[in-house]
C-alpha cells in the first residue's frame, strides 16, 4: 500500500499537470490535486510506511507492471474527475444561491471564490469527459487482473474482497456513464453518482486492503 | 507474513524515502502558494467587481423594472474576449451600461455560462503564486517520481539473475531429514 499510494499521489498531479500542459483551463484544480497528493503521501508515510522488501513469489510477473500500473492511472484519473465533480456540485449550488439572491456560497464562502470558478457546465462536461475516457482503461485493469490471477493461482475469478470492490466500482462508474449518455442524466444527479463511484474507488483501495483480508493482502497492514 | 529482506539497496531504499518526504514537503509549499492565489485573488479587480454586483443585483431587483428589461438586453449581446490562453471571459456582464458582456463558447444548450476567470482573478500578484505553484507542483511530480524509482531499483535483480527466493522453513518432518 505505501507503493501504491506514493504512486497514486504521483498520478493525481500526473493527471492535473497534463491537463494543464494540454492547455486546458484547470489551475483551480491545482489546490485539491496537490492537497490531495500531500495527504496521501502524507499518510503512505506514516501509518502506511514498510520497509523496502523483495516482492513475494506470487508477485514475481510482467502483469503487475501492467494490471497494477493501470490501476494507479486510473485512480489518479478518477481523482481528477472527483475534485472536478465536488467543485461542480459547490459552484451549482452557488449559482442557485445567487439566483435566489443570495450575497454568499455554500457554507459561508465568498460569492469571489465561486466567481473565480469555470462555469457549471465547463466542469460538468470536464468531470464526464475525465470519466469516460478513463473508464476503458478500468475496465482493462480488471480484466488484466483476472488473466494474471489465472496465471497465479488457477482461476479467473473468485470473488476475493478487491476483485468484487473493482468490480462493484466498474458497475457505478458504468451507471454513471449510462445515465449520462441514456438517460440523459446531467447536473446534480449525476454528481452524485460520480462520487458514489469514487467513493467505491477509495474503499476498494484503502477499505478492502486494511480491513478485509484476501489474496491481494500483501500490503503487511491491517 | 514474511518477506525478504535480503536482497535490497538501504541506501537507495534511504534516497527513496527522502525523495517521497521532500515530495511531500514540495507537495505543501505548493499547496500553500494556492492558497495565496485563491486568497489575493480576492483583492484582484474582478473579485471586486463581483462583489459590488452582487450588492448591485440587490439595488436592481429592488428597483423598477426599465432595469430588469435593459438588464434582459444586455444579455442578449455577445462579445468575446479573448483572455491569456484559457477560456474566454474578462469582463463580467455589466449592469449599469458599461463594460462588455461577454460569453463563453457557446455550447448551444441555450444557457449563457460565464467561465470565471482562474483563481488569480486579475491579480497579478494572485498569478504569480499560482505560477510558482505550478513550478512547485512539477517538482514535487520528479521528486514523487525519483522516490518511486529509486524505492524499485532498491529490489532490482540482478542482471540474468532468477526469480528465486530462499526457501520458506519447511514444516515437513521429511525435508528436516535431508
């Protein structure tokens, strides 16, 4: 887990800095990106931390530099997604405030902050886009996933905790593109199914490694 | 669980870990800097400006309704200026007859929304942090990236080595004998 959190801090700005050098407008997205990176090594540091070891025989494969590397982008991607999602859903109920004449945010924050921020449906159509074009690739990892585990121990599938929290997280990440693109979900409701299914993503990573045990604890916490 | 602790570098074990802590310490110096380009922002002009219309969107709804009607007609024209690589939006749509208004790229979904203008406002001082953030951010990244490559060259293999680990203490009574 110290690995694979020291990794995901590094996608998380991965994700914000190419953004940025694709010449999107995204330097609010700075603040939560790097607060976020400095939390997670944060606390990979501290109540993560184990020494550097070999890798256990089970792990000795080609496949970890793809399923888990894939697993990595994906979550620093979904982050961004998150934060872009969480500034949508504040910026709304601002905009809602203000038309209700209003003179501040949610919480008491300055109507100058919200001014600042990309209009709803910029961040709206950002945190969709982010999902979508990350979703393939979660949906690789798990499959990467399944043919390794064939490989390492003789099957599939077998409904270990962190083969059915990924997939519980593909199923509300799929819902969420559904919606959107059926259903025609947009605003408020789809933002929160965006963050139930980041949600999904966080437990799957640090829920299921600490507190559940299974043939991916190889993390020596919990 | 046991695993190995032959077989590793301590000393590139070490740099990683310095690397990931002063990552962490880039990570928070960048946050800081955010955080005063969010705040001076707030003193830029349009931070400013948006206050006096949210105190002015109170005057004119209070007032008669030839403002409403000439506020109504205000947006409907469309002028776009073109700000410094980004999105579109300078100036805030004006109320009381000056300035220009202007729109986003239009999306056709029929709203006219209005992208703010990033957290340093118009404040140049706000723009300078945020620059010296990106610059913090991109080094914390190689800092991040380096304590990520130096924590996997810690356990590298050696060159044509196997993938081979001592063998766990066996339990049975029979390899005891051998």
């Amino acid at each position: 887990m110290y690995e694979f959190s020291c990794a995901f801090a590094l996608t998380t700005v991965g994700a914000y800095l190419i953004l940025l050098a694709l010449g999107k407008n995204v330097r609010w997205l700075g603040l939560p990106a790097v607060l976020a990176a400095a939390l997670t090594l944060g606390l990979a540091t501290s109540v993560l931390y184990t020494d550097s070891e070999q890798l256990v025989p089970a792990l000795h494969s080609y496949w970890l530099a793809i399923h888990v590397s894939t697993a990595i982008i994906c979550g620093g991607a979904f982050y961004a997604a998150f934060a872009s999602t969480a500034v949508y859903l504040a910026r709304e109920s601002y905009d809602k405030r203000k038309a209700a004449g209003l003179p501040n945010g949610p919480f008491k924050i300055p109507a100058s902050v919200f001014e600042r921020m990309p209009a709803t449906p910029t961040l709206d159509k950002l945190s969709y886009r982010i999902n979508a074009m990350v979703f393939p690739l979660w949906t690789f990892t798990i499959i990467a996933g399944a043919i390794w585990a064939e490989a390492a121990w003789g099957k599939y599938w077998e409904w270990d905790p962190k083969e059915t929290w990924s997939f519980i997280t593909w199923v509300v990440y799929a819902a969420y593109l559904h919606a959107r693109a059926t259903a025609g979900w947009k605003g408020r409701k789809a933002g929160y199914l965006a963050l139930l299914a980041f949600a999904c993503f966080l437990f799957n990573f640090y829920g299921v490694n600490i507190f559940i045990t299974g043939k991916h604890s190889y993390a020596g916490v919990g | 669980m046991s695993l190995l602790a032959s077989g590793v570098n301590s000393h590139l074990a070490d740099l990683s870990n310095k690397c990931i802590w002063s990552a962490m310490g880039v990570y928070v110096l960048a946050m800081f800097a955010h955080m005063f380009e969010w705040t001076f922002g707030s003193k830029g002009a349009v931070a400013r400006r948006s206050v006096e219309q949210a105190s002015l969107a109170d005057a004119a709804a209070a007032a008669a309704s030839p403002t409403a009607a000439a506020k109504k007609a205000k947006k409907v024209t469309v002028t776009v200026a073109a700000a410094g690589g980004g999105t579109t939006t300078l100036t805030r749509t004006a109320l009381a007859g000056e300035g220009a208004t202007v729109v986003t790229s239009g999306r056709g979904d029929g709203e006219q929304a209005v992208d703010g203008p990033g957290a340093a406002g118009s404040s140049e001082r706000a723009d300078m942090f945020g620059r010296i953030a990106i610059s913090l951010t991109v080094l914390g990244a190689l800092l991040n990236v380096a304590g990520v490559a130096f924590r996997g060259f810690s356990v590298m293999r050696p060159r044509g080595g196997t993938c081979t680990s001592s063998p766990a203490p066996s339990r049975s009574p029979r390899s005891a004998r051998t």
